[in-house]
C-alpha cells in the first residue's frame, strides 16, 4: 500500500486560516479524486482557541461555497513535525515558530507561495479581528494557494 502526502497547515490559533485551507484542500481533492493519495490536517502554534470550532465568519464564508469548516482547534506537536511531507504556514512568525519547535526547514512552505494573484501580499493575513472582506480576501487567497499546491505537486 503506498502511503499518502500528508499535509499540514498551520497558523497561530488554528482557528481561521490553517481550519479553512483544511476544509478547501479536503473539498479540492475530493472534487478531483486525490482523497486516495492525499491526507490533510491542520494545527496551531498556539492553544489559545483549542478544542473550539474555527471562527463563525471562517465557518460561514466557506458555507457559502458549499464547503464545511468544522475543524476542532489544536496545537500543533513533534508528531505533527515528523509525519507531514508538507507543511504550509500562513506568515512568516508561523514559519518562524515550526522552525523554532524542530519544523524541517525542506517540509515547511508558505502558503503565499502557492497563490498566483498574490494581490501584493507577502503572507495570508489574519482576519480574526477583522470584517468579512477580511474573512472573504482569506478565503480567496487560501483557495488560489490549494490549487497551487496541488498544481505544484503534480497532482493536477
């Protein structure tokens, strides 16, 4: 049996970003028939908002594309360092903190760096204090970044 990739995305309180790349990825493979050759999960760096559901504005933006968001939050551990081909943080403190707790500099990638219309970021903000349109921008860039990854990978 050959194993899957598995890939792990991360922010701060896996509570926005990282749950919404998860469900995106999880939809995204499962429209193109990857759920066979592809596992995906996501954590935080931070406990803050763990054992919660991401944020209701996360939840109902994805809702509206049909795509459910129901992550429980939880910090990341050394396991999730070692048994993940593929590890896509949201910013630069993220990368930072993954490399700081053992994080294999080769595994870890930026989201940023899958999305074609970067729309002159250098990361996937944080929208958790912002408004929908901060949600919905997450959202966007989050789902140009999956089929970057996917198209990176060749798997599409």
């Amino acid at each position: 049996m050959i194993s899957k990739f598995k890939i792990l995305f991360m922010c701060l309180a896996n509570h926005s970003r990282s749950p919404a790349a998860q469900a995106i990825m999880e939809d995204l493979i499962k429209k193109k028939h990857l759920t066979d050759k592809i596992e995906v999960d996501s954590c935080g760096t931070s406990d803050i908002e763990a054992g919660s559901l991401p944020h209701e504005k996360m939840i109902e933006i994805c809702k509206k594309r049909n795509i459910e968001c129901n992550h429980i939050s939880r910090k990341m551990n050394k396991d999730d360092l070692e048994k993940n081909n593929l590890i896509v943080v949201m910013d630069d403190n993220i990368y930072n903190s993954v490399i700081q707790n053992g994080g294999d500099k080769n595994k870890i990638k930026k989201m940023i760096d899958f999305v074609s219309d970067k729309k002159g970021l250098n990361c996937i903000p944080d929208p958790y204090k912002g408004k929908d349109s901060d949600f919905e921008l997450a959202v966007q860039l989050i789902e140009d970044g999956c089929n970057g990854i996917l198209k990176s990978y060749n798997f599409i």
